[in-house]
C-alpha cells in the first residue's frame, strides 16, 4: 500500500492539498486532516482546484459540493460520494496510507430489494429525473421508479449537445450519464413514452398506456421555440435541445460552408462557437444591440461578443429575421430592412417554452411553467412535483423558473427528499457556459441597481450584481475559486450578501 508522508505545516487551510502527482486531497482543519479522493466525480476533473470553508469542499468547475469530513456528495452535478483514506496526524508528521486500487470515488450505495410497494414514476430521463432517481436509490428507497421519456435514451449530458457534439469532438453516445447497466443495476426502468395525462395517481401516455404512482415527478425539460415565418420548413433549419438534433447538426456541419444562429444567447453563442472551430463562416443574427447584455450586463455582453469576434464570428446585432430563402433546402436568412445572409445549415437558437404543452392535468402559467412549493410539490396535486426548466420555485432571491443543469439536478435531488419525508434544502442557483472562456455564474438577478466589477471582463474579472445594497449574483472568468468561495458564502448565508 503506498504510503505519503508529509509535515502538517505543509498542508495549507481553506483549499484541498494534492501531494505532488498522489491521487489525493488533503482538507486541513487546524490539527485534523482529511484524505479524499482528488477527482470530482461529475467530470473527473481535479478538486485541488476547490475551495474548502465551513466542513464543505466545493468543486470549482460546476460546483459540487462535498462534506470536507466524509466525502459524501451534497450538492450536484454528478453522482458519487468521495473516497476516504486513512490520515494520520502524529505530532507534525501527516501520513496517508492509499489502497493500492485507490478509485476517486466510489459508485453510491443503492437498494434494489424491491421490498417497499411504493411506485415513483417520472415523467422525463434529463437532468431533473437522473438526480431524483439516484438521490431516492441513494437514500435507501426501495421501491419502483420507473423513468418515462418519449427519447427513449438513458440520461446523458444535454449540456455537451452544443459543445462537445457541435465541434465533431464527441457523438451523442459518448455522452451517457447513466448507462442501461448503471440503471438496471439500480432497479430504474426506463419506460419510453410520452406523458400527455396526469390524473390523481395515475398518468397515461401517448398511445394510451398507463402508469400508476404514489409519487409523480414531472421534469419534462423544454420545447425549442420555433417562429412561424415564411420559408420554416426549408431543409437544413434545425433546433438544438436533445441528442438527436445535435447529431442532425453535426453531420450537417460536416457538408456545409455558411452557418447562420438565430438568436444569441447561451446556446446561440455556445453553437457559433462550435461550427466557428470546426471552420464555418458563422454569423449570428439576434433581435438585441449586444448579445447576452441582458443577462449578464452590457460590459460583459460586450467582451465575450469581441471573443466571438476574435474566433471569426460575425454578428447582425437589432436585426429581426422575416424569413428563410430557398428551394427546398435554406439557402439565405432574410432580415427586415437588410440583406439575406446567405446560410447552408441555420440553426433557431430562439429560447425554448416549458415541454407542458402537451400534458393534461397540470396548472401551467402563462409561460407555461408550474409554480411549486419550496419542495418542489405542486399545490392541489396530491403527490406530485414538477422539477427543472419547468418548475418555478421559491429561492432565496425570489421566486424563479431558471433553465440551468445544476439547478435541475438539485431540484431533482430536492423531490427526491421531499418523496422521502425530508425537509427542503437551501442552496444557491448556479451554472456555467462554455464560450472563448468558461464563465460561471453563482446566485439568480434579472435586473440590477449597478453590476461592481473586480478586474476588467477581457480579462479575469468577477462581476457581483447588486440591487438594494444586497450582492444578487455574481459571475466570473478566470477566477473559478473565488467564484466558488463566494457560492458558499451565499450557502451560508442562506442569499444574498451585503454588498
Ligand atoms: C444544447 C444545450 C446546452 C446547454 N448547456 C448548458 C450549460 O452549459 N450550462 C447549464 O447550466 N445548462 C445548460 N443547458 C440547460 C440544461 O441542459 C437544462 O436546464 C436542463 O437539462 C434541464 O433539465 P430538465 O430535467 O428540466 O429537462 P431536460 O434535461 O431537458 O430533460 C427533459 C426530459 O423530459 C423528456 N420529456 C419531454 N416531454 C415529456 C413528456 N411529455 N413525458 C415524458 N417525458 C418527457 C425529454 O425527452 C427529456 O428526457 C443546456 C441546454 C441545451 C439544450
Ligand atoms: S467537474 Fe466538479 S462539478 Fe463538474
């Protein structure tokens, strides 16, 4: 068994400690320390680059979180617990002792004894219904959970779709989360369909089946928004929201020259990004003076829109496009008042609606969202929650209905608890986006009193959002463990922060 020795004064406070190349992070807390597993088991990536304060480790790429004495996953993306080694502290001297097989972490324990009569079925297999259905397992839940998605495909990582698929560097089936053996290995069934009815315990299907429940989870995601203008139906115009469409796009990309987005938010801008670098003329077309100043502020809308610049992007900002040319196959985008852009493969990156349309029995917004409970149930409905891009919550920084991965994890993770009897969790809204940089952002604000920059945006900089004195969000580049130090700031503090 190898053994690391090591002086405890060598051991910094605050952040997790890689010795060297060990696969092991050490969390000092004065006298005491802890060895971990060093690979975060969303990504694999390495947890050195943590933050550690208040007993919680936290991933600096997509935040997970841990217990910094346990290793046990407390927050999402990604499912495993962190090993633990042996330490010992023995006046001034550390050592750690690691199996000869040392694994990150661990597969989380699960039931499969099929002992409880309880039926949990969710209608979905994205990000929401993955988390709940492994946070129940994980819990000790005993019971049925059936998994019911018209994509007919294990839970894979939707996020990649734009990213990873788009630029030819991996296909959609590289991206399985949770595989058939991984399901059935945990007793998921996963059932495709499509819920189109939901009746007090009971839900039928398209076609006509019908399942029954004693605890529903609907998480059914989001249906692309597509314009009703002349020319739609041209081929070669897609939409980008599951695996299926990113294949299309893919191959396309492999034939074509001149590539249009409409729209320029997250997945507009992560898409340009994508074809630019596998060598198509992009431009993106969007209806806003500067893309993503709406969300983020004009500063940084600005910077990342010169990012997209530098990679050969090319904009048509405050345009409106009023259809598509073409025989048969898209040939340009017209825009009111202005020239076609001529365009082989346009993709509609133009926001997408709750995916509730087509389901009976839920009390639906305008927008076609639900709003729910702090646990995620929905009032009226007996035994039933809806999770994800769906679901408007309560949040410490005012009711949301955010469109984010992590955010639907927990939300899954939450009615999971819920279905367990357990009392909700605060945590904090977060996510990321792959652009020229990863950026990442921490808290929820959709207008601000004033954005404080520490450090410019075409450099590293964190920008904290402030409305009423109160820090509402922050978002940074190239200072991933500040980002994550203030995360946990807000956890702490159950919101936002003084500012
Ligand atoms: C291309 C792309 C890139 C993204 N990148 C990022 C990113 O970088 N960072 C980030 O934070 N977020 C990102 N997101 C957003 C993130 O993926 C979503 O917020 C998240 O997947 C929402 O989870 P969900 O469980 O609500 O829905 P989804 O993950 O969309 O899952 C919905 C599931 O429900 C199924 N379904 C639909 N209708 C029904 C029905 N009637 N009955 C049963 N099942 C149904 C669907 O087939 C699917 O399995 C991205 C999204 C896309 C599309
Ligand atoms: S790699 Fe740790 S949260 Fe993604």
């Amino acid at each position: 068994m190898p053994v690391l020795t090591l002086a405890l004064s060598d051991i910094p406070e605050g952040v997790p400690h890689q010795p060297g190349d060990a696969p092991v992070i050490l969390i000092r807390e004065g006298r005491e320390v802890t060895a971990l597993g060093h690979l975060c088991p969303h990504l694999n990536l390495p947890l050195k680059k943590g933050v550690v304060r208040d007993g919680t480790l936290i991933c600096a790429f997509h935040h997970a979180c841990f217990s910094a004495r346990t290793g046990r996953q407390t927050q999402p993306p990604g499912h495993g617990d962190l090993s633990r080694y042996d330490a010992t502290v023995d006046g001034e001297t550390v050592t750690v002792t690691l199996p000869d097989d040392a694994a990150s972490h661990a597969a989380p324990d699960h039931a499969t004894e099929g002992v409880d009569p309880t039926r949990v079925v969710i209608a979905g297999a994205g990000a929401a219904a993955e988390a709940c259905a492994h946070g129940l397992r994980e819990d000790g839940f005993e019971g049925a959970i059936a998994m019911i998605s018209p994509e007919a495909r294990a839970p894979y990582d939707r996020t990649m779709l734009s990213k990873a698929v788009l630029t030819g560097a991996k296909n959609a089936a590289d991206l399985t989360l949770t595989d058939a053996a991984a399901l059935a290995a945990r007793d998921i069934v996963l059932i495709p369909g499509r819920v189109v009815v939901i009746e007090p315990g009971r839900v039928t299907l398209e076609g006509g089946g019908i399942h029954a429940f004693d605890h529903l989870l609907v998480a059914p995601g989001g249906t692309p928004n597509v314009p009703d203008l002349p020319g739609i139906d041209l081929g070669g115009i897609h939409t980008l929201r599951d695996a299926d469409h990113a294949t299309a796009i893919a191959e396309a990309a492999g034939s074509a020259r001149r590539a249009v987005l409409v729209g320029g938010g997250f997945i507009g801008m992560e898409g340009a990004l994508s074809l630019a670098k596998r060598g198509l003329e992009v431009t993106v077309i969007l209806r806003e003076e500067v893309p993503l100043a709406r969300v983020l502020g004009d500063r940084v809308g600005r910077a990342i829109w010169a990012e997209h610049e530098d990679a050969g992007v090319r904009f048509v900002t405050g345009a409106s496009v009023e259809g598509f040319d073409g025989d048969g196959q898209v040939e340009g985008v017209r825009i009111e008042g202005g020239d076609a852009v001529p365009a082989d493969l346009v993709i509609l990156a133009t926001g997408v609606r709750p995916a509730t349309d087509g389901i009976d029995g839920l009390p639906t917004e305008r927008d076609g969202g639900v709003a729910v409970a702090a646990d995620l149930s929905v009032p009226g409905l007996d035994g039933v929650h809806v999770a994800g891009d769906c679901a408007r919550v309560p949040t410490p920084f005012g009711p949301a209905r955010i469109e984010h991965w992590r955010v639907a994890q927990q939300h899954g993770r939450a009615a999971a608890r819920a279905i367990r009897g357990h009392a909700p969790e605060i945590d904090i809204p977060f996510f990321w986006t792959a652009l020229a940089r990863q950026y990442r952002y921490v808290g929820h604000a959709t207008e601000w009193d004033e954005i404080r920059f520490d450090g410019d945006p075409s450099g590293p900089f964190l920008a904290r959002y402030i409305t009423d004195g109160r820090v509402m969000a922050a978002l940074a580049a190239g200072r991933d463990a500040d980002l994550a130090a203030l995360h946990l700031e807000m956890v702490a503090a159950g919101g936002p922060l003084p500012a």
